[in-house]
C-alpha cells in the first residue's frame, strides 16, 4: 500500500469532544509477539502526538486493532476482533472510530475496504511510528499535551531486563 492509499484510507470526521479534552485510545495486539513490539511504538507515537491511552475499549476515542494474518486462526480471530469492536462502537460508543492496522490489513486491504466498510481507517505495518500523527492529522486533533515517553513508560515492567525488539519486517 502505497503512502497515499494509506492516509486516504483514512476517513471520518472529529468529534467536536476533541476540541474540549484530549483523544485517547485504545490498542488491541493481536497474532505474534513481534506486534506486541509493534504496539508500542505505536502506543508512544500517539503519547508523543498528545493522545491519551484508555485502560479498556469502551472508554477510547480511537480503537485500534493491530491484527495477524500469519496462519488461519489468527485471520479468524483478526475478523472476530474487528466485528466485536465494529459492535460495541454500535452499542455503546458511537463516536469512536475503529482502525484496523497490521499484518492482515496490508495483506488483504481491498478486501478489508469492500467487506468491512464500517472501519474508520485501516493501515498497513509500515506507518506505525507514525500512527499518531497521520490520525491527528486527518481527524483535525490538536495536541493538548505533548508527552515524554521514557523507556520505564514503554514497557509493562521495566525492572526486568526484557523487551520485545523488532529485528524483521513482516512475519
């Protein structure tokens, strides 16, 4: 996907609540290990860019859904994740925009577009340092805050000498 399908695969519009308070989000990590690492650097893109992250999906502005497409159960359960975030964006939080992004979102994009028209945006495994801003950009967030992220800050427990480090592109 080329940078341009990519920034015009994201589509919506801001809630006016943005002006008053700060976006927050919500990222779901599914598949391999290696988006766990993925994740993060998008969790820190969107601190950086002055969003807030939500403790649960219900409470995000933005539900994010890092997917696998790697072997079969992982695209079910990709499918699974978008049509119960798809539900309760339904049920109980409609302003909340839903993303998908990953593995499965580059490897079947035209699919994902036709089939799941209700995502608010999708993109592949190569913007996700830069999730932040291409989201601030295209649904009009001002920072309202600009947060330092520090190393302790990236990790769930950095007393412990362990942390998930990407050395390869794609599965």
């Amino acid at each position: 996907m080329s940078r341009r399908e990519a920034e015009s695969a994201i589509i919506g519009t801001v809630p006016k609540s943005f002006s008053e308070r700060t976006a927050t989000f919500y990222i779901e990590t599914l598949g391999c290990p290696k988006n766990r690492a993925d994740s993060r650097r998008m969790r820190i893109a969107l601190l950086q860019h002055g969003f807030r992250e939500a403790t649960d999906p219900e409470r995000a502005d933005f539900y994010l859904i890092n997917s696998c497409s790697f072997i079969r159960e992982a695209q079910e359960e990709t499918i699974e994740t978008v049509f119960a975030a798809l539900k309760l964006k339904e049920r109980k939080a409609p302003q909340m925009k839903v993303g998908l992004i990953g593995c499965f979102a580059e490897r079947f994009p035209d699919a994902v577009r036709k089939e799941i028209p209700e995502l608010d945006f999708v993109l592949g495994t190569q913007r996700y340092h830069e999730v932040g801003a291409l989201l601030a950009r295209r649904f009009g967030i001002q920072a309202r805050h600009q947060a330092e992220v520090s190393a302790a800050s990236t990790c769930p427990d950095f007393s412990k000498p362990f942390a998930w480090l990407r050395i390869a592109q794609g599965c």
